[in-house]
C-alpha cells in the first residue's frame, strides 16, 4: 500500500507541472488585447510572440528528449517549469516589446521539456496496471490548466493589470518548480537499469537518430500529425466553416464547440479506464477515430440541425478524449526502455507539426470558397490515422550480439 501511495503522489506531481504548462500556454490569449494596447503594437506584431513560443517548441523539443534521457527527467522538469516562470516575469516587466517577444521564445525553450520529462516520469514510476489511467489523468490536467486560465487570468486582470497576472502566473511556476525539485523519490531506481537493459545503442546521438527515424517511430509521429489535423480543424475552424457551410448562427456554434471540449475531457477520464482493462490499445484508438471520421463527414455533408449538431459535436470530442490514453500508450509500446525522454519528445512535436500545417490549409479552403471541403479533409486525416495506428509494431528486445 505505501507504494501505491507514493505512486499516487507521483502521478499527481508530473500532472501538476502538466496543468502548469498548458497554463502557460494559455497565457496570452485571454490578455491580447490588453497587452497590445500596452505596447500599442498591432495585432499582427503581438502575434510574434506565439510564433516566437512554437517555433522554438517545435525546434528543439526532440533534443530536449535526448537531454532528458541523458541526465534524468525529474531535474530537467523542474528547470523547465523554473524557466517558463522566468521568462514570464522578465516578460511582466518588461518594458520593451521585443524583450517581451523574446521572453515568450525562451519559455518555449522551457515548454520543450513537458512531453518528454512527463512521460519519461509516468513511464519509470507507474506500475504498467495503473498506467492507462496515469496517463488519463496527466492529459486531464493539461486541459484543466488550459481551460483555468481564461477565467484566473482575466480575474488577476482586474486585480493587478495583465502585468500583476503574469507575475502571478510565473510564481506558480516557480513553486511547482521547487516541489519537484525536492521530491527526489519521483524518479524510480530502476530508470537507470532500464537505459543500460536496453542496450547503449539509443544513448548515443547517432543511435538516437536511428531510433527516432525507424518506422513505428514515424508512424507514431505521423498519427500525431494526422489527429492534430483534424482536431485542429474542430478546435478552431468550426464555427466560422459551420456559418460557411449552413449559416449556423454564432451561438449555436459556440455551443457545439463547447460541447467538444467539454466532452473531450470526460472522454479523456474514461479512456484511462478502457486502457487500464484491455491491451488493445491500437483498437480502441481506431474505433474512436474511424468514429469521428464518420460524424466529422455526416456534419460537412447534411446540416443536421441545431439539437443534432451539438450531438455530434460532443460525441466527437467524447471520441476523441477516449482515445488518448490509448494514443499515449501505443507510443510507449514502440518505445525501448531508456528513450522515453526522446521518443516522446519527438513524437509529440507532431502537435506543433498539424498545428503548422492546418491554418493555411483550412483557410485557403474557406478562402476558396469550399467550406465543406474542410469537414471532408478532416475526415480523411482521420482515416489515415486510423491505417497508421493498426499497422503500429510494439517495441521488441533484439537478442544480444554476444
């Protein structure tokens, strides 16, 4: 019992640090137009800084794996989120626009150590029953954090400026910092056996290479790709291709699109369950893909009313949380022991990848005039991750050579 506390206490530290940095990423947002009045800059100019913040993510996140399995997550993560506390309080100070725009590119820098440090963490301390659910509750964190910020910040806003809130914001950074810092147990013992079990050929950087451009490897980077797609389209397209499309009224696409996050969530909590009962993980992840194929296709093909609508907008954000767990695992299945830091790493940065891609693409479709072809070419990425997932190989130990 006393280990399944501590492996509790676990889970809940790495999800904290998680709920910390999609509150960072959710930072700006909910304060644009306060800080480019501030600065008394354009929208276009304050924007930077989100190109600063995912460029830098997206560049460096695979060798932040490769340091992570090198000198241990659990130092790596408390850096980072020290880091991204920093640099949003030098970015709370300053004075200068362009200071403040590069702050947003150092805390990306920190934003690179999430992925690969939480489930390098989550894979070494968590017991392989649990880890369906281990993994439910870290994604479920990301998203509360997320979802806590618009409401904490606009509040800290009325209380102390955009300024005071960004403060306020890097001190909870810095303190989630020192727990982790201090919880020396969080790594477990074994972490360095596993790394040497597997053999030296992953630690090296050309080993490393060879691993992340083997097949399963692509293929899971592929399937990120492919699910941030479509999802991003969801997440951020929907209602003005629904108002193309049908001429949905505003509100009711807001509703709909509430719906998808909310149940996106709940979906997330019960496929920690379905993982934690089945092995079958590539299977529940085509089910709930090919299903949100189906209803992603039935909404850009027939205007199905505004009851029905929200239906299936829901019931494809309930598809697509229950698939993650399942997502997180497959990729820890292709993963040999010892280079989790950079497998992670590398696969996740297929987020900054679909969310690079699907802008242009979705906009020059409603540009052209053919908002259904968003709804069908959502479906379609669907669908191909559904063959990229089916097709995945488990990680196998190859026989010694000796």
């Amino acid at each position: 019992m006393p280990e399944r506390r501590k492996e509790s206490w676990h889970i809940a530290l790495v999800s904290a640090a998680h709920f910390v940095s999609h509150f960072f990423i959710m930072l700006l947002p909910p304060l644009f137009v306060f800080i480019r009045e501030d600065y008394g800059v354009s929208y276009t100019q304050l924007s930077l800084a989100f190109v600063a913040f995912n460029v830098v993510t997206a560049l460096l996140q695979t060798p932040t794996g490769f340091v992570v399995d090198r000198f241990g997550a659990r130092p790596l993560l408390a850096a980072g989120l020290a880091l991204g506390g920093g640099a949003f309080a030098v970015a709370a100070l300053a004075q200068s626009f362009w200071l403040f725009v590069a702050m947003f590119a150092v805390a990306g820098l920190a934003n690179t150590v999430y992925h690969p440090a939480d489930y390098t963490l989550l894979s070494q301390r968590v017991s392989p029953s649990r880890m369906g659910p281990a993994f439910a509750i870290h994604t479920f964190s990301g998203m509360l954090g997320g979802a806590a910020a618009p409401g904490a910040l606009l509040l800290l806003y009325q209380i102390v400026g955009w300024r005071g809130a960004f403060l306020a914001a890097a001190m909870l950074g810095i303190a989630a910092a020192l727990v982790i810092a201090v919880s020396r147990g969080l790594e477990h013992d074994r972490a360095a056996a596993d790394a040497k079990g597997a053999g030296e050929a992953h630690s090296t950087a050309a080993g490393g290479l060879r691993l992340l451009l083997s097949l399963p490897i692509l293929q899971n980077l592929l399937f990120f790709v492919l699910v941030t797609l479509a999802t991003t389209g969801l997440q951020n397209f929907s209602i003005v291709t629904l108002g193309a499309l049908y001429a949905t009224p505003l509100g009711l696409a807001n509703t709909a699109l509430s719906g998808y996050l909310l149940l996106t969530a709940i979906g997330v909590l019960s496929g920690g369950i379905v993982a934690a009962r089945t092995k079958r993980h590539a299977l529940v992840a085509a089910a709930g893909l090919a299903g949100g194929a189906l209803i992603v296709l039935l909404i850009g093909s027939i205007d199905v009313g505004a009851a029905l609508l929200v239906l299936f907008m829901a019931l494809a954000g309930f598809l697509n949380g229950i698939i993650m767990p399942s997502r997180d695992l497959i990729v820890r299945e292709s993963t040999p022991p010892g280079a989790f830091g950079k497998v992670f790493g590398f696969v996740t940065s297929g987020y900054n990848i679909g969310g690079i891609i699907a802008p242009p693409v979705f906009g020059a479709m409603l540009d052209h005039g053919t908002p259904r072809a968003v709804f069908f070419f959502m479906a379609a990425a669907f669908l191909v991750s559904v063959l990229t997932v089916i097709s995945m190989p488990r990680w196998r130990a190859q026989p010694s050579s000796s």
